[in-house]
C-alpha cells in the first residue's frame, strides 16, 4: 500500500506504532484514538495513504466510507452507547492533525459526556 514515510497512521497500519486495533481488512483499519473524547473513540482509516479528502480518490473514499456502517455496529456492541458522530477534518484550519485521511467514529452516552 502507498505508505508515506513520515506519516504515523501509516506506521500503525504497519505495526511499527502500537495501536488498539478495532477492525481490519485488506483496505481499511480502525483502531481507539490515543485521546480518548468518549470511550469507544475510534478513527478509521484507508490502508492507502491519501492526505485528505481533498486528495482521495472515489475508489478509496467508498471502500472507507462503505465499512464504517459495520464498524459503527461493532462499537454500538461493545461500548453501548446512545449514539454517535461521525466526523472528518480537512486540513489545518479544519482541525486536522494527522495528514493521513481518518474518519472519527465518537460514541456518545448523553448527559455524561455534554449531551441530552
Ligand atoms: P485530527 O485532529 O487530525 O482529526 O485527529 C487526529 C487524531 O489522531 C487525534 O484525535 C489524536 O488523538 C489521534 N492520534 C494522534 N496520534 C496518535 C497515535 O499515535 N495513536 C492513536 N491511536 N491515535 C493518535
Ligand atoms: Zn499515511
């Protein structure tokens, strides 16, 4: 896969980072953002490395989009929350950190962590 050398996420697809994995397939890996906003906190990301979504390709954005319904499912099992975002920054002034293309997935319970 088109790994970018300095890119972290593509070090953690590739082990070289240590990662709480959630899910994986031959074009798609999740795993538990290091800071967790919820519990369940999960970023999913293309095994190609694409900046953002200004930068990805059709192909690559509907295999990562069309998993994240399973994914969502697999948190909604585990963590049992009320709901969840789903979220995606683009680029600095967006809020973007890490410049490999990454979907939040963010459990949210309610009244605990701000809403309901
Ligand atoms: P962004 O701000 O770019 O949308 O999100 C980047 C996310 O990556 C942040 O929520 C941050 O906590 C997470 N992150 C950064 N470095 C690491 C890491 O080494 N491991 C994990 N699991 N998450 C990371
Ligand atoms: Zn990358």
């Amino acid at each position: 896969m088109s790994r970018h050398e300095d890119c972290i996420f593509c070090k953690i697809i590739e082990g070289e980072i240590p990662s709480a994995k959630v899910y994986e397939d031959e074009d798609v890996y999740a795993f538990l953002d290091i800071s967790q906003v919820t519990k369940g906190h999960t970023l999913v990301i293309p095994k190609k490395h694409v900046k953002n979504i200004y930068e990805t390709d059709a192909e690559t954005a509907e295999k990562l989009f069309a998993r994240v319904p399973r994914i969502a499912e697999g948190i909604k099992q585990a963590f049992n929350p009320n709901g969840m975002n789903v979220l995606n920054n683009n680029e600095e002034a967006a809020g973007q950190t890490v410049f490999h293309l990454h979907l939040h997935l963010i459990p949210r319970y309610g009244k605990e962590d701000g809403f309901g």
